[in-house]
C-alpha cells in the first residue's frame, strides 16, 4: 500500500469519525404507501391500454367500425375466411330478402296469367276472370308487403349494387298498381299487360342476380346463379303461360303474341341450357326430375302446337288427356301452373341450399372475428405478460446480488 | 436507535410472516450498518443531513422491496448501492439548485455547522477527495473506507472490475499531484 493510500484511509476515517452517532437522527418509520399494488401494476396496465388502443385505432382505420364492414368486391374465390367474414352478415340478410322476392315474383306471374286472362275476355266487369285477377292481386300485395316490410328492416348496409337493385325492386313494387289500373281502366292488349307485367318481374329478379355480389364464397355463387337461372326460365314459361292463356280464351292469337310466345320459349330454353352448365348435377338431376310427368309433357306438346301454327292461322291445340270438363284453355293452365310449381319447388329447395350457406358462412364469419379476437386477447396478455415479467426482472435485477 | 429504528420499521404495518422477516431482516442490517452508510454518504456528500435523509430513502426502499430480493444476503449491496445513488441524486439536485437559485443553494461544502467538509483543511486528503470526479471519489471512498474489494466496489457502482481499477489509479494518482502541489 502506497503513502498515498495509507494516507487516505487514515483521512477518510478521521473524516467519517467526525460524525457522531449520538448527532444521527433516529430513522422514522417509512411512510405508509398509498394503493402500492395500483401503483405497480399502473405502468404495465397503462402500457397493455396502450397498445389495446393502437390496435384498436389500427382496426378502425383498416377497416372501419365495428357493425360496419365494407362492400367486398373481390372476386369470387373457392375458399377464404376474410371474404366470407366480410361477406356472411351481408349474405344472410341476401338470402332472407331473395326468398322474399321469389315469393312476389311467383305471384306477380300468376297475376300476370290472370291479368292477361281478364284482358283477353275482353274486362268483363263482375266476373270469374276479374275476381280472380283482384283476388291474385291480394295474394301479390300481401307478398310484396312482407317484401318492403323486410327489405326497410335488413336491406341497410348491403352491398352497393344489391343495394341499388334493392332500391329498383322497392321502386317497383310501389308502382304495381297503377300497372293494375292501367290494365282495369284503359284498353291496353293483352301482350302489352304481359309484357308491363314480365318488366316488372324482370326488375325484381334483378335483385336476386345480385345476391352474390360481394361475395366470396364459390358455393353460395354458384347456388344463386343456379337460382338465377331457374328464375329467368320460369319467368319465360310465365310469360308463356300468360300469352297461350290468352290466345286461348279469345281463340287466337293477337299481333305479335305467337312471336313472343316463340321467344319466351327460346329464352327458356337456352336459360336451361345455361342451368345444365352452371348448377351442380344434383341439383339438374332434382330439376329434371322435378320438372316432369305428363302434365309437364302435355302442356310442352300444347305449346309446341301453338307456336307450329303458321303465322294468321286458326289457333288449334289439341286437347291432352284432362278431366272432361275442362277446357283446352284450362287444361293448358292447369298443366302450365302445375309446370311452374314444380319450377318454383326446385327453386325454393335451390333457395333452402343458399339459405343454409348463408347462415353457414356467417357462423363461419362469427368464428372467424372471434378467432381474431382471441388472437389479439393473446396477443396483449403475451405483450402484458412481458412487460410484467420485464417490471419485475428490473426490480429485482436492483436487488440481486452482484 | 437501532433497536428503536428496527421498532419503526417492524411497525410499519406489516402482518405477513414475509413481511415481519423482511422487517427483522431491515432492521438487522440497520442496527449492524446504518451509521457506517451514514458516514459513507457524508463523505460523498459532504452533509450529515443530507446523508441521513439518503440512508433512510435506501432503507426505506429495501425494505419495500425486500420480498423481490433473490437473496437475502444481498440486502447489504442493495443498500450500499442505494446510498451511492442516493448520493448522486443529491448531487444533481444540488447543482441544479445551485444554476437556478445561486444565492439560496446550499453549497454541500458549505452546508452550516453540519458540514463533514473543512475546504480549509490543507493537506486533509478526504477534503481533496471532494474535488475529484464523481466516480474517482465514489471508488476511493469505498475501496478505502468501506474496504471493498473491486469486485464489490464494481458491483455497486455498476461497472466493470477494470474501470474499478483504472478509476482507482487515476484518482490516487490525482490525489498524489494535489499533496504533491500543497
């Protein structure tokens, strides 16, 4: 040991000894902290709400608020949980407003049928026809009550082009009767009623084309289009049935009718053509097997009659085997409608698979925001744990003994 | 006043057997070391007073944070360093009352009857030791007057045995050209 250092010790303790014990302050009892825990758990929790605000913030900005998601435009995909977590809320509320307008476009045809029919016998007031006509009008304006009725309630927050289709059907739907009154008070042809009345139909399916938009889920896609389809074909068989209804009751047909009767037939061919494509083989298989039976064969031989007749000729369809006291005009109805119910049963089982998709894709979507949340419950509870975890290591890394 | 110091601290409050043992623990370490911390903050320091009050803070604060601590036989350490810092942060408050109010700041060397310090103490080593560096005059002060080894001394100043050694060196030898000048 050095001078110096000897010199030093000897000077510190000299120093040191200045102090008297006697002259130390005893030690007051430490203060009492208040809420200790609060406070060391207030940078951790204060640390945990902050980055909960980040992400929260960072959500909210992608996108957009909770109950609120943006139109999915993406194109259909075979499978993807972020497009159908996008799109399931909206494609449930779809499907229920589709099944809906299925239901008012099935009885807007048969109002159609009726209409024609009433027009052809010349408005007869207080008559079989006009009663029936006014008694389908009932059945459709109850139909497209409970349509307005659950469009107003679900039809927010859809898509922007089934919004807008919506929109057009609603439009629609508000202007039937004066399509009525038009075809009661003026002296509109029959074609011309069959026609207003398939514009009319056309729009409101309209909406039910666009039921996937936004989608992107392949299945629920291909069901509506499958749907779509069937509607398009069954709108054409209408229009069909409407017009030789028509032709029928007056005995011939009027300018234009065997035109367009030949017309609706093509276009429901080549709809189906389009089907076979489109839907699955089981649900062609159900169509075809569905769409079938004598009725169906009957009212397809009638029709092929019609439209064999030469343009200006007589109009002569054979009757088909039917109950003796029915007319050819009837038994051509009779067979048309039961054509179309058994189109409208396929539709509705059609209807049922996208429902059920839909409800599908929404579970799926629900499981979907809840596994999000979880993972981000997770996400904080590791970021907790390791500011926890780090608090306290450089707590006791203070005390540890080094 | 170790006894009644130790009274204090096991009234603080506390009911829980870990509680009661970190109390008895304290006031151990307080009865066996308070004055000998007393006095290494005076030296730091310069002031009985202030050095009281950075004893009491570190063992308030070991005593608070005694169920953290992996071992119980470092409490000693934790202190000690608890008193250097403790010191440093009077330093700083110090100083900076001494830049914002010049004429009301007490001057450690300075500090009234109190003081440890005698600035007119030629040749006093321990008044020579306040004008070095802070770390120089925290590592003489506790190699030669705690007689810590480095390990120890690098321990509680948080730094490497060789900037213990090289600290040593620099402030003895700075030490030396002071008796050296007077």
């Amino acid at each position: 040991m050095t001078d110096v250092e000897e010199r030093l010790r000897r000077d510190l303790r000299q120093a040191a000894e200045r102090i008297d014990p006697a002259s130390v302050r005893p030690l007051r009892a430490p203060r009492r902290r208040r809420l200790p825990g609060l406070v060391r758990w207030l940078a951790p929790v204060t640390a945990m709400a902050a980055v909960i605000g980040v992400i929260f913030a960072t959500s909210v900005v992608a996108g957009g608020p909770a109950g609120h998601t943006p139109p999915d435009t993406r194109p259909a995909r075979t499978d993807g949980a972020q497009g159908n977590a996008v799109s399931g809320q909206d494609a449930r509320q779809l499907a229920s407003l589709a099944g809906a307008v299925t239901t008012l476009v099935a009885s807007t045809e048969d109002e159609q049928d009726d209409a024609a029919t009433y027009v052809a016998d010349g408005r007869p007031a207080a008559s079989a026809p006009k009663l029936i006509y006014q008694g389908q009008q009932s059945v459709t304006t109850l139909e497209a009550t409970r349509f307005v009725s659950l469009a107003r309630r679900t039809g927010q927050g859809l898509p922007p082009q089934a919004h807008t289709a919506l929109n057009a059907a609603l439009k629609q739907v508000a202007e039937l009767p004066a399509l009525r009154d038009q075809v009661v008070q003026t002296q509109t042809p029959a074609l011309s009623v069959i026609q207003q009345y398939s514009l009319a139909i056309s729009t409101l399916l309209t909406f039910d084309d666009q039921i996937a938009s936004g989608s992107g889920d392949a299945v629920f896609v291909r069901d509506v289009n499958a749907l779509s389809l069937l509607q398009r074909a069954e709108d054409a068989a209408a229009q069909e049935r409407a017009i030789l209804d028509a032709a029928l009751a007056r005995g011939q047909f009027q300018d234009g009718e065997q035109d367009e009767l030949s017309a609706a037939n093509l276009q429901e061919r080549n709809v189906l053509i389009l089907f076979d494509t489109e839907a699955t083989s089981a649900q062609v298989h159900l169509y075809n097997s569905a769409v079938a039976g004598p009725q169906v064969n009957s009212a397809t031989q009638m029709l092929a009659q019609a439209l064999a007749i030469p343009p200006g000729g007589a109009l002569r369809v054979t009757k088909p085997p039917a109950p003796a006291f029915f007319t050819v005009q009837k038994t051509w109805h009779e067979y048309m409608t039961f054509t179309l119910s058994k189109m409208r049963a396929v539709e509705q089982n059609l209807l049922t698979a996208i429902s059920a998709r839909s409800q599908a894709l929404h579970w799926q979507a629900q499981r979907t925001i809840l596994e999000t949340w979880l993972k981000l419950a997770v996400v904080v509870l590791a970021v907790m744990a390791l500011l926890v975890g780090v608090t306290r290591r450089r707590r006791t890394s203070r005390l540890a003994v080094r | 006043m170790a006894d009644e110091a130790g009274g204090h601290v096991r009234a603080a409050g506390d009911t829980t057997a870990v509680r009661s043992g970190a109390a008895l623990a304290v006031a151990d370490l307080f009865r066996e070391h308070h004055l000998e911390l007393v006095r290494l903050a005076a030296l730091l320091t310069g002031n009985q007073a202030t050095a009281e009050d950075v004893v009491q803070d570190a063992f308030e604060g070991l005593h608070r944070g005694w169920p953290g601590l992996r071992r119980p036989s470092s409490g000693l350490a934790y202190v000690r360093s608890s008193v250097v810092n403790g010191c440093r942060a009077a330093h700083r408050r110090a100083a900076v009352a001494r830049r914002y109010a010049p004429r009301l700041a007490e001057r450690p060397e300075a500090a009234g009857p109190e003081a440890v310090s005698a600035a007119d103490d030629r040749g006093d080593l321990a008044a020579a030791l306040r004008l070095l560096p802070r770390r120089q005059r925290e590592v003489l002060v506790l190699r030669y007057y705690l007689d810590l080894d480095v390990a120890e001394i690098a321990a509680t100043l948080r730094i490497t045995p060789s900037a213990v050694r090289s600290t040593s060196t620099r402030g003895l030898a700075a030490l030396a050209r002071r008796l050296r000048e007077d």
